[in-house]
C-alpha cells in the first residue's frame, strides 16, 4: 500500500505539476491576445486630432485586465513603471526589485517573449509585450507575470494534504492488519503446533478447522495428507510384520530341517536339501512380489501403448495352457485399441488363471474374455475377466483377498507368496481402474478388471453376460 500511495501520489503530483504550467501559460497568452484585440479596437477609434499613444493604450489595458489569482501586472513607459495593478490584485510585481530592475533592464523591445525568471523572493512566469509605434520613440511594455512560487505552493499544499491522509490510512490498515492477519493465520499456528506434536509413534493428531475460507481449504488438505501418511505408515508397519512372520516361516522351516539331518545318511541330506531349496524358492517369489508392490505407485510403473485387445486375449490363452491341466476357453471378446501397458495386464490376468488353478480341479474349465461396458455418453470401461469352477470365496473373505498376504479360508499358506491378488490390484490401480470379484461357494469364481479407456478404433460385438 505504501508503495502504491508513494507511485500514484508522484504520478498524479507530476501530472499536477504539468497540468498547472501549460494552465499559466495558456492565461498568459490569452491576456496578449486580448491586448492585441484591445489596441485593434483603439487604433480604429484614433483620429489625426487624437492619436493613439502607448501611454493612453497601456492605461486602457490596466483598466479593462483583472489578473487571475497569483497573477500580476506592470505598464512600463520610458524606462519607468507608469501603471500598477489595481489594489484588489494580490500578487503586487512592483514590491519585488529584482523582477522589476529585471524588467527594465531585460525585457525585449522587439518581441513578444514567455520566459521564467527567479528572484530572491520567488519564482515567476512573464509575458512581455512591447508596444512600438512608429511615430514614437518611447520605450513602453505591458507585462503579465504569475507566482510562479505560490502557484506551487497552493499545489503542494494540496499533496501534503494527500500525504496526511495517505499515512493516516495505512496507520488504520497497519493497525488493522495486525489485528485481523494474526486471526485469519490461526491456522497457520495451529498447523505449526500439531506438525511440532505429530511424530512417527503418534500420528493421530489433526488441525482444527476454522471458518470457511482458503486457510480452512488449506486445514482439510492438510488434515487429509496426514490421513495418508498416517494410512501410509500403519501399511508399511503391517507390511513390516506381514512380511517378518512370511519370512520367518521358511527360515525356521529351513533351520530345523538342517539342525536335524543325518550328515551320514544320504537320503536325509538330499531331503533335506530339496525341502531347503523349495523354501528358498518361496521366499524368492515372496520378495520378487514385493519389488513389484514397492514399485507399484512409482512413475513408470506401467507404461501404456495401443493396444489389440483381440490379440491380447489370443496371447493370453496361449501362455495360461501351461498353468495346469484345464479346459480353456475364451468367452466373449471385443475387438478394440486402446491404450494400456500389455505386459502388466498379462501379468495380471495370469496372476488371476494361476489362481484359478490352485482351486479347481483337473479338467474343469477356466473362461477368459473381454467386454466394452458404457457407463455414461462419453464414459466406457474394459473389462476383462476370468471365470473358473472352483470351490468359490465366502462373501467375508472376497474384499481381505486383495490385501497384502490376505488369504480366504480355502487358500492354504504354502502356495504363492499371499500378494498375488495385491499385485493385481495394483496393477489394476495403476491404469485408473480396479479389481473385483463374483463367487459363490462351491460354484465358482469370477475375477474382473475394470479399466477406463479412450477409444482409437473398434469393431464391438454385442455385450452379453459373462
């Protein structure tokens, strides 16, 4: 505000400034111009008995000019001062020697001059106008001239004024700034306080929502990126022990098969090894699932290309027939382009196939298939899905089978590393989509992955149930 009061008051006083000199002009060669229409009429007027002389012309003059405000007037005749203004005219010229000695002394005899001149007194703007008639010798000037000083000191009066009020009012917005800033930052404050208590064994704390505004906004974004942290770090502290118990399964599996093997018994030894290496095995899968997991929200996770979904499916099959012995089939299929990242997609898709079976039995059937679902004008989702004939998910297991090392009741511990399905999800995630199921017990499972897509192309059949 200062800075604005201090650019705006130089440009407007500068402006002022500008303003009142071609103002004091402009009166000054208005009142030569009315002289000359003065002399004009009165040249007309003279006779031979009665000629028009530059005294009688100048007396004229005086008498019929009423200066402005700050303006004055002389006569001056052979070297003398012959007429003054009248008394009602404030700004008195004569009173000042030095404008008049300047005056005397100065002033053209030829021209109509406008010139600035200073005295020891003050500042003045002059107009001089010199009188010449032919049949004289006389030495006769009509002379305007403003204060030039007290023309400016009005003016700056003006903007010492607009400097009294100026700091007046950023007193009153100081003064009321500091008041209302420090109210409408108790936010800011409190958010400082609850970061200063938050600590990695507590992050329960949140910040009071205050009023209604930006600062408010600002508190409920903050107060929900600590619900993620908080999220964050109780998921990476079950991880933590999720993975310490997997881990620590195989390990003391491993350490007790070593502790009491029969170094002198071939047969002993090579059980013993092989069940070594099928724990290690285990454990390999186990940590190669949490590498994919750890980089699952990274940028670069999945990397979309267009994509036939036709052909797809096709290299999907192709790659489940060795998963075990089972009728595969595709069901319904939709032929399409779209954007996706092919490999992460086959990568999920047989993550759902070897799931499917682990719980069938030989000879069952296992449905792959895709579908083009609008789910508004503009909006359409892809869904591709596998369908077994398996013993099924209890409703209250089918949302815990997506977690980290979450398991249903017919799982057993031994098979796969328990982040399949996570993976999945991720994956799922990662191309603005998700994952879900459909199964009843003892009927059977269906697995589907929903992903929003931009159409390039496509040649749709119908939908049908899957």
């Amino acid at each position: 505000m200062t800075v604005a009061f201090a650019i705006t008051g130089t440009a407007v006083y500068l402006l002022q400034v500008g303003t009142m000199d071609a103002r004091i002009d402009d009166s000054l060669k208005r009142s030569a111009q009315e002289f000359e229409v003065l002399a004009a009429r009165h040249s007309v007027r003279a006779t031979n008995a009665e000629p028009l002389t530059a005294e009688a012309l100048l007396y004229a003059a005086m008498q019929q000019t009423l200066p402005a405000k700050h303006e004055g007037m002389l006569s001056i005749v052979d070297g003398k001062i012959r007429w003054t203004a009248p008394e009602v005219v404030n700004t008195r010229l004569e009173e000042d020697p030095e404008f008049v000695s300047w005056v005397l002394n100065q002033a053209s005899d030829e021209y109509i001059m406008l010139q600035s001149m200073s005295t020891t007194t003050s500042t003045y703007r002059v107009l001089n106008v010199p009188i010449n008639f032919t049949q004289s010798a006389s030495n006769s000037h009509l002379i305007f001239a403003y204060n030039y000083s007290a023309e400016k000191h009005a003016l700056n009066r003006g903007f010492l004024m607009y400097t009294v009020v100026g700091f007046t009012v950023l007193l009153a917005a100081g003064a009321a700034g500091w008041l209302l800033v420090g109210r409408f930052l108790r936010p800011v404050a409190l958010l400082r306080d609850t970061a200063q208590q938050i600590s990695e064994s507590d992050l329960s704390q949140r910040i009071e929502v205050v009023g209604r505004d930006d600062l408010a906004e600002l508190t409920i974004t903050v107060n929900a990126m600590l619900d993620r942290v908080e999220n964050a770090v109780v998921s990476q502290r079950q991880l933590l022990d999720d993975v310490g118990h997997e881990l620590r399964t195989p390990v003391t599996i491993v350490q007790g098969h070593l502790e009491l093997m029969d170094r002198n018994d071939p047969e002993d030894v090579d059980q013993a090894r092989d069940i070594a290496l099928s724990e290690l095995d285990r454990m390999s899968f186990l940590i190669n699932d949490l590498v994919t997991l750890a980089t699952s929200n990274s940028v670069g996770f999945v990397q979309p290309v267009p994509t036939h979904t036709g052909t797809l499916l096709d290299e999907l099959l192709d790659r489940a027939y060795p998963l075990g012995e089972r009728i595969w089939r595709i069901g319904h299929r939709v032929e399409i382009i779209t954007n996706l990242d092919p490999q992460r997609i086959t990568q999920a898709m047989l993550q759902l196939c070897s799931n499917a079976v682990k719980f069938t039995a030989v000879g069952s059937t296992i449905t792959m298939g895709t579908n083009l679902v609008s789910i508004s004008d503009e909006d359409q989702v892809l869904r591709l899905w596998v369908r077994d004939e398996g013993v099924g998910i209890a409703p209250e297991d089918q949302e815990k089978i997506f977690e980290r090392f979450g398991r249903g009741r017919n799982s057993k511990r031994t098979e796969g590393s328990g982040l399949g399905l996570n993976i999945v999800s991720a994956i799922a995630e990662a191309h603005h989509g998700h994952v879900g199921v459909d199964s009843q017990i003892g009927a059977g499972s269906t697995f589907v992955i929903e992903i929003p897509i931009y159409l390039e192309s496509a040649e749709d059949e119908p939908d049908t149930d899957y």
